[in-house]
C-alpha cells in the first residue's frame, strides 16, 4: 500500500469514482468527499497527504476552502490541486494565489494528473526535507510553513512563498521563467511567462523593507536568481519593475 493518501472532493460521483479507481490503481490510498463540510471533517480526522478539491462545490466553494487551510497552522502545509472546468489564465492565477500548488483543468487525462500528483508530493517533500535555512537573516522554517526576515514573520501569499522558498533552497542558481513555471507553479504549458514577473514583483515589494529585495535578481537572458552575494549585472535586479 502507497505511504501517500489523498483526499478528493468533487460534488461529481462519476469524476470521483473515476478518480478512486485510477489513483488506487496507481498505489494511491484514497477517500472521498462530495462538499467542502463533509470534506473539511475528513480532513481534520485524518490529514492527506495532498488535497484533489473541486472549485465549484455547494455551499462552501473550494477556492474558499482552500483559503481557509492555508490559514490554519494545522492544514497551511496540506498540498492542493485545484481541480476545474474554468481554463482562463485569470483563473489559474486566483486559483493559485488561494493556496493551491497546482492547477487542473476538467477533462483531464488520468495520467497526466497521477505526473502531476507526483511531481507536487516531489516538491512538498523536498520542501520538508530542506528543514530550516538561513540565508543572512532570512529564514526559511519549511515545518512551520513560514519566512522571517530578521525574526519578523514576513507575510507572505501561498504562491510568494513557495517562491521565495524554491528559491532560498536553491540559492545563487539562475532559473528561466519556464523552469519556475515547472517547478514552482508545476505548469509550464498553460500560464504566461507574465505570471513569473507578476508574482517576483510581489515578492520583491514584501522583501523591500527588510532589506531582502535586491537578494532576488534579475539575470539578463535568462531569468531570476536567489543571491546574498552581491548584485547581478549592474541594474539587473532592477530590471523587472
């Protein structure tokens, strides 16, 4: 039996014993819920190894349930993949910036959702792994799910986070928009370049007065870089503004 459990919550019956039955077949150990309630008791009994949550459900939507996990210290680390029929750019964004680490658009290929349960629980588990980091003041505390800078909790939305936590476990390595993409938002194909720059400027205004934010670099030709050893190219971290 898989070490990995998740929670599907889908007000469909026939998408989630669909689901069940590939995710069982694929070693996966799974449960299921049809609302936000039954699914959010589910949850509290007995937390998932990642979270399958439908957007539109009755009652308590999933965009709204998924916000309510990431403010609770208990649920804020549950891994999410929004699942969806809402395909615009727009709404992956919001989908994402509510907590979800990655985004699913309805129909879906069961095996393409099994690469990306996968590559998701590689990147949580990874997270943990990293432990505590401390990059000249600013620290990364991957088991209590938050940043400091200089001992004052920065705060951070889920997707800024997860960036500047890939990054700071990562340090001085340069990464284009499509690696981050891959590895931060795990979907290279469907979201803009645009999303990257939108969500480093976020960072970097929250980083601004901490004294962190010429630490997240701008390197010409190729992308962005997490360094505490001095500037890119003269004006490069100036240079997505």
């Amino acid at each position: 039996m898989s070490q990995f459990s998740l929670l599907v919550i889908d007000d469909e019956a026939a998408i989630c014993e669909m689901l069940a039955i590939a995710l069982e077949l694929a070693g996966f150990r799974v449960r299921v819920a049809h609302d936000s309630k039954d699914g959010l008791n589910m949850i509290y009994d007995e937390l998932p190894d990642l979270l399958l949550l439908d957007w539109m459900l009755p009652g308590t939507s999933g965009i709204e349930l998924s916000r309510r996990l990431k403010r609770d210290s208990l649920t804020a680390s549950l891994p999410i993949i929004m699942l969806t029929a809402r395909g615009e750019e727009d709404n992956k964004i919001q989908g994402l910036d509510a907590g979800a680490d990655d985004y699913v658009t309805k129909p879906f290929s069961t095996r393409e959702l099994i690469s990306r349960i996968n590559a998701v629980l590689r990147r949580t588990n990874a997270l943990a792994a990293a432990e505590t980091i401390d990059i000249a003041g600013l620290r990364l505390d991957s088991a209590g799910q938050r940043i400091t800078a200089h001992g004052t909790v920065l705060s951070l939305g889920p997707t800024e986070f997860r960036l500047l936590a890939f990054f700071m476990t990562r340090a001085e390595r340069a990464f284009t928009r499509e690696q981050l993409l891959a590895q931060v938002w795990s979907d290279s194909g469907d979201l803009s370049d645009r999303t990257v720059d939108v969500h480093i400027r976020r960072l970097r205004k929250c980083l601004e007065p901490h004294g962190f934010a010429d630490f997240l670099q701008t390197v010409r030709g190729t992308g962005y870089r997490f360094s505490a050893s001095g500037l890119a190219d003269a004006g490069s971290a100036q240079g997505e503004q």
